[in-house]
C-alpha cells in the first residue's frame, strides 16, 4: 500500500519538478552542461521523486519497528532503474546504449 501510494504522489509532483527543471533552462547566465544535466534529469524524474519518496517511508518504517522488506526492495530497484536509465540517456552510441539496457 505505502509502495502504491508513494508512486501516486511521485507521479502527481513530477509536473512541478519538470517546470522546475525547465525554468532553469531559461536562465540566461546558465551554461549549457547545465542544461544539459537539467534536461537529462527532467527524463528521471518521476523514478527519482518515487526512490526519495520511498527511502524515508522505509526509514519511518524502520524507526518505527514496523516490517518494511518491500519498501527495502523497491529502493534498491528504482535505485538500479535510475542509474540504468542515467547510463543510456548519457552514452550517445545507440548501439551501446541499447546493449548496457539489455545486458542489466
């Protein structure tokens, strides 16, 4: 249940995180890596509000003593989603960035 619903909130807060990152693409004094980084994170965003969402459910879980082996696991998967995902956004070669997503 807390799994479904973190999704729920990440997914209702990822407009507000892309406006966001897209603002700053609007600034005048910003170089163009950082737009670079802006518009390679506004792809993962919605993994990344989840992975945060979901990493202080498990540790008010774990301070509460309450069983949270799933929340656990879905960490560490969105953990491998987002850096899977980071990986083949940055290789330019198409086909190495299709072998790195087949290969994990």
């Amino acid at each position: 249940m807390v799994i479904a619903g973190a999704f729920f909130v990440a997914w209702a807060l990822r407009g507000r995180a892309k406006a966001l990152l897209r603002k700053s693409n609007r600034w005048k004094v910003v170089d163009r890596q950082i737009t670079k980084v802006a518009d390679t994170l506004a792809l993962v965003t919605l993994p990344f509000l989840w992975l945060v969402i979901q990493y202080l459910s498990g540790l008010i879980a774990a301070f509460a003593e309450w069983p949270h082996h799933l929340i656990t696991i879905t960490v560490s998967l969105l953990t491998a989603w987002i850096i899977i995902g980071l990986a083949t956004i940055l290789i330019r070669d198409k086909t190495w960035s299709k072998t790195l997503t087949i290969v994990t």
